[in-house]
C-alpha cells in the first residue's frame, strides 16, 4: 500500500494534468469528414501548428456563427480571415463527392460560390503561411482586415483591399471611411509585408516597423477604429506587439467622433469627443448641437489648435488676411464658423451646415472660429499654448534665438521647449544621444549650435535605439547604474536616491514615447517629476522609421 504522502502527490499530479477533451484536429478536410457543423468541436490545423480554421461564435450576433482562419499560438486566437456570411447552427460546411465544397447561410445561400466548382485536390487545408486553400481558391485572394507576412495585397484597380467596419484600404494605398472621406495615403501602392519587418511598396519605396530584422511571425491589419497597424508575435507570451501605424494621431482617423464633435486624445492610445464652446450633446445621436439658434447679431469663439473636416461642408478661399477671412464668412448667413492657418500662407476655410471630422492637436497651427449668437455666454475652453505653458509649467526654461531664415512658429517654440524639458532629466539620461541619433532632429540641433555633437556622435548604427536600450536597462535588466552620468554616479546611493532617479525615469520614458497623445502636458510633467501625481509604468519607446 502506497504512504499517504504518495497517494496525494498523485493525486495532485492527475488533477494538474487533467484538462477539458481537446477539439479534433484536422489536417485536412475532405469529402469523408464532412458534414462539418458548428456545433462539432474540430478545426482545421496547418502543419507547422501555428494556424487554424473552423467555425467561430460571431461577435456581433449571439446563436450566429463565422467561418475563419486564426493564429493559434496567439492568446486571444487572433482571427486574419473569415468567411463573411449569417451562418446558423444548422450550418453545414461540407465537400460533395463531386469535389465541390459549400457552406450554406440561413437563407440556403451558398457563401463559399468562387470555391464551389468542382477541385481535382477535394481537400480543405490550412497551409503554413496562413493561407485557406481548396483547389485553385486561396483565402489570400480575398482577404478581410488582414495581409499576413509573404502575402500578396491583392490589386484590384480600385476597389477595396481590406476592410473592417465603416473602413477600407482601397487599391492597397488609401485609407477611407464611408466609402468616400479619405483620410491617409501611402506613397504608392502596397505590395505585401515580409517577415523581418518591412511593408514593400510598388515604387519600391519601403516603411520598416520598430522592431525590422527579426523573424516573427506579423500581420497588417486595418483595425476597427480606422488605424492602419503591423503587429508581431511575441512567441513566449503569445501577444501581439504594435510595431508601425499609418496614422499617428488616432483624431486624425475620419469617423472617431459625430457631427460637429471634436476629437481629443485622452490617455494611453484613446480618444475622447467633446462638444466646442455653444454646444451640447444631442442625445441619442452621436453628435452635438447649438444651445441657442444662430441669429444676428453674432460674435465668433477662437479654438486653437482644432481642425475640422475641409469636404463638401467647406470652402476653400486665398484671403488677404485673418481680417478679411472672418468678414467672408460674417457676411455669409449660411457660415458657421472659419479655420485659419497661421502658418504664413493665408489659408482660410468657411464652414456651412455643420462640422465634420474635428480634432485637436498642438501639432496644427490651425484655428477654428464658432459663430455663435451674441448672447451665448460659454468661454473657448481651446486656449492657446503660450498661455498654458505660462500658467501650468513653472520650469524656467530658456530659450535660445531661432535662426532669421527659419520660419519659426508657436508649435516650433513648443517642441523645442519640450526637447529643453527633457534635457533637465539629463542628469539621468543622456538626452542628447536620441538628439544627435535622428535627422528630425538635427536641423534643430544646427540651430542651437550642436553640430560638433553631432559629427563626435559614435552611436549611427540604425538598430541602435537609445530610450529603448535605457528602457531595457531599467525595466528589463533592472541596472540603473549602467545609464547614470558619470558625473553623479560617484554619489548615486541605490538606497536614498533609487525614488528619485526612477521618478525621474519614468517621467522621462513617458516623454519619450512615440504617439504624441501618449505623452505627458508640461503641467503634468512638472507634476511627475515634484512627485506631487502617481506615474504609472511607462510601454518601451518605439520609433517609427520610413
């Protein structure tokens, strides 16, 4: 008789090994296994392991069914394709003994009809690229949301290449909402992507993702809010990594927010829409509408920095001036309001019925002026950013001359104090390693007379990044010492000083990350580094390259 120790270590040793029956798996699928109904617990595996097909629950119709393809060494089960169609319990995917393969709707409608002919193959088979195949068809010529590594992006003059939604990449080049409102280009058609990271155009143009070199498994994919994204497996942790996006300020995407909303960042990689100065939610609609009717007299409420959709709701003049673009539109009873771009190129836009598409972001040097009814008492809650810097940052940071040829504007001023933040933190990282690292920046750095720094800059190689390596070094390797200035590092002590320095890390690896809605506003800045706010974990800086 075993001691009881024994028997309760295998005990334990059958419930930890015990697990619910897998799903039969197939290699392929022919005309002895169907019918194949969604209710029978079998998919469809490649031979490498790494995808699968078979039915799944539809996420937008519950007792309703999608027929797909997925990554199965992802965590989530990542779809890459699916067979769009109302596919009900009754289902049945099945191959007649005459080769022709069918799954029929609820209405009886056979959804897989370009496959339906008869195959001298008669197999269904997932191969290792990801591909769905049955005799001449591939998956690969109709694809969803999704281009997998090594696929080709099927061309077809001008119809839509993926789509997801209200969304469609359209000739493998142009992001569109609607069908209509374009919103992102690239610079010539897109080929495919391969697996070491780079999105291949036809005019042999190419954009590399963040992490280019390394073989892994990656998908491009429009995603539900309209973005554009390369992704790659972590194969250890099974998720997926965002590598590039096309769009860079989510507000940008068309259809993020209604009728005369406007579009602002709100965290890590979110959104938020507001109603402008005179307006207010209109409730159920996703829109916002005038607290009081527009009749004269009226005044006008400035909105820096905000931006609003230049379509068919628009017009486009060359005015003389600021001055004659506002009397344009106060003489002009169907104007609700104008955009001006102080940018030096007397760029005026009138607005007519309502206002589509709005954003802000304090990357434009764009304004918008409401008109509203004289007695409408709401203030332009958009100020501009020299007073916000004034109220809400007390950092004294000076600043140098910009140069006389240099068409300098606010939003410029604003970037280079943002870089002189940052080279407060210099104590800790070496700022100027990233400033000498990229082009961008460079001008810049000509500008400030850096540019001895430059040509004593030993750190060119293009797979060398310095937040990310700093970033490693903290978080992964967990050795602050190896990034401290020599100069303090004499007097660093882990033990009174480690809050400090990581403070002042992570404040740093927060303005260093690459979407600027991801970063923090000066005020908060200034707040990171007293201590006075709680700094969440910041994600590893990425740069994006073309």
């Amino acid at each position: 008789m075993a001691p009881p120790l024994a028997v309760f270590s295998l005990l334990l040793l059958v419930i930890g090994n015990h697990s619910p029956a897998a799903a039969e798996r197939l290699s392929s699928l022919s005309a002895a296994d169907s019918p194949w109904l969604p209710s029978q617990d079998r998919i469809l595996v490649s031979q490498n392991q790494t995808f699968a097909a078979g039915f799944r629950n539809s996420s937008s119709s519950s007792g309703r069914f999608i027929f797909a393809v997925w990554v199965q060494k992802s965590i989530d089960r990542t779809i890459v394709w699916s067979l769009e169609g109302d596919i009900v319990n009754s289902s049945a995917l099945a191959i007649s003994s005459l080769g022709v393969l069918s799954l029929n709707d609820s209405s009886g409608r056979n959804l897989w009809p370009s496959a339906g002919g008869a195959s001298s193959s008669s197999q269904l088979v997932v191969h290792d690229d990801g591909s769905l195949v049955f005799g001449n068809w591939s998956s690969f010529a109709s694809p969803t949301d999704t281009i997998l590594a090594n696929q080709t992006a099927p061309l077809n003059g001008t119809g839509t290449t993926l789509r997801s939604g209200n969304y469609q990449l359209v000739g493998a080049k142009s992001l569109v909402f609607n069908g209509t409102d374009n919103y992102w280009n690239a610079t010539a058609t897109i080929l495919n992507l391969t697996s070491d990271g780079q999105l291949v155009m036809e005019n042999g143009n190419i954009l590399i993702a963040a992490d280019k070199g390394n073989i892994v498994l990656r998908r491009l994919t429009l995603d539900p809010d309209g973005n554009f994204r390369i992704y790659s497996l972590d194969a250890r942790s099974g998720r997926w990594q965002v590598v590039w996006q096309a769009v860079q300020e989510l507000c940008t995407i068309h259809g993020t927010c209604g009728t005369n909303e406007i579009c602002m960042p709100d965290g890590f990689n979110a959104t938020k829409c507001v109603c402008p100065p005179g307006y207010q939610n209109s409730a159920p609609s996703n829109s916002c509408e005038r607290k009081i009717k527009l009749l004269s007299p009226s005044k006008f409420l400035r909105l820096d920095f905000v931006s609003f959709d230049e379509g068919s709701n628009s017009a486009d003049l060359t005015p003389r001036n600021l001055d004659y673009c506002r009397s344009t539109c106060a003489n002009n009873a169907s104007c609700i309001g104008f955009s001006y771009k102080f940018d030096g190129q007397q760029t005026c836009i009138n607005h007519f019925n309502r206002f589509a598409h709005g954003y802000w972001s304090p990357g434009s040097e764009m304004s918008t002026f409401l008109r509203v009814a004289s007695s409408e008492t709401d203030q332009s809650n958009f100020t501009v950013m020299t007073s916000l810097i004034e109220t809400v940052c007390p950092v004294q940071i000076s600043l140098p001359l910009p140069p006389k040829e240099s068409k300098t504007t606010l939003r410029n001023v604003a970037i280079i104090s943002t870089l002189f933040a940052l080279e407060l933190l210099a104590g800790v990282l070496s700022f100027w390693a990233f400033l000498r690292k990229y082009s961008k920046y460079r001008d810049m750095a000509h500008a400030l007379g850096l540019d001895s720094e430059f040509q004593r800059s030993s750190l060119e190689s293009e797979d060398w990044y310095m937040p990310k390596w700093a970033f490693e070094k903290v978080y992964v390797e967990q050795r602050i010492e190896d990034i401290l200035d020599r100069h303090i590092m004499d007097s660093y002590d882990n033990r009174a000083h480690f809050e400090l320095v990581d403070r002042m890390l992570k404040t740093a690896m927060w303005c260093l990350q690459d979407r600027a809605e991801m970063r923090p506003s000066m005020g908060k800045v200034t707040k990171m580094l007293e201590g006075t706010v709680e700094i969440t974990e910041p994600g590893k800086p990425i740069i994006f390259t073309c």
